[in-house]
C-alpha cells in the first residue's frame, strides 16, 4: 500500500500502541476487545496468564509494562499519521515457554535455531485487504535479516478460517513471501523462511 509506514514498536510508540487496540484494531469484534496482543509473551504461569485475560484494564497495566520492557515486540503500520495494523513478532526463545504459544504449538522442542516468532496480524477493519499484513511480514523479514536471526517462523491455520481466527496470517501469506512448511501441530502449520 503506498503510503504506509511501519514503525518498530518501542516507548516512543506507547500511546499509538495503546490506541489502536483500544479504539480502532477490533470495532467490528468486540469479544476481543482490547487483547493488547498478550498471549503470546510474558508467563509460563498458566493461572497468571488466565486472570490477565479476565480484566481489560489488568490487561492493559501488562501491556504498558511488556511495552516498557522490550518483552512485548513486534510493528506497528502508519497510514495518514494513524495506526492501521499492527504485527506481533517475537523472539521465539521467550516464548517457547509462553502459555499462548504452548496451547498453539503444544510441546515443541527447541531447534537450536535464532527464531523471530510472528503471532499476530491485526488491520483496522476500514482497512483490510490492502496488503498491509503483507507490508508487515516483509518488513519483519528484512529486519530478522539485519538483526542476525536464522529464520521468521509463522503459524498460520491449518484449514480455512474467518478474519478473526487468521489472526496468526493467512497460510497464503507465507507461502507468496517464500516459507516453508516445518512442522504442523493440531490446528497450526508451522512455517519458515530461513535467512541464512
């Protein structure tokens, strides 16, 4: 799309951040309303993990705090100076332990790969079908490259899915961008693009 911009999320990027999940990411799917895009990093605690998603405003205290302590990672994407999507991707190694990606992936050995674990796409629903997920798993490519990663791994659904349940990308996605299937678990593909 031209015109995007996307920015790494850091400090600087809070507010925007912020934002987004609280007034624009899911307007037209208020079950997952304000998610901050949390299962996927901080706790291997499985009950701390259940009463983070019990609250929107506990919700809201871990994301400030993962934001400010570079736990949470991944891309925010600018349009006309607003935020329009945004991409969860984490080092893997982290979130190996996680309870959101223990439910996805289900008892994964580690590799001994360097992984940047994409887990989320999220587009502003005026928005969707203008290749902004597209613009954001490219840029997370190119940085994972220069950032001296081994490989981008993603976990698209297997079968078909609506919007909402392809939130880790659609297995399409992957596939034009040049990964590779590795792996599957129940509902999951696990997919690759090596880098080096």
């Amino acid at each position: 799309m031209e015109g995007l911009n996307i920015v790494r999320l850091s400090t600087d990027g809070l507010e925007d951040y912020l934002y987004f999940f609280e007034h624009v990411a899911h307007t037209d799917y208020p079950e997952w309303d304000r998610c901050y895009c949390l299962d996927y990093c901080g706790t291997d605690n499985r009950e701390e993990a259940k009463s983070l998603f019990l609250d929107a405003d506990v919700r809201r205290e871990y994301a400030i705090r993962y934001v400010r302590e570079g736990i949470l990672q991944g891309y925010l994407a600018y349009a006309d100076g607003q935020v329009v999507g945004w991409c969860n991707a984490n080092d893997r190694a982290p979130c190996l332990r996680c309870a959101g990606y223990d439910e996805m992936i289900q008892n994964r050995a580690d590799d001994g790969l360097r992984v940047k674990s994409v887990f989320c796409f999220t587009v502003a629903p005026a928005m969707r079908g203008r290749h902004i997920a597209t613009a954001l798993l490219e840029r997370v490519i190119e940085d994972a490259r220069a950032d001296g990663f081994d490989a981008v791994e993603g976990y698209p659904e297997k079968g078909d899915a609506d919007v909402y349940y392809n939130y880790p990308g659609h297995k399409e996605l992957y596939r034009k961008l040049g990964f590779v299937p590795v792996g599957e678990a129940k509902e999951r593909l696990i997919v690759q693009k090596r880098l080096r």
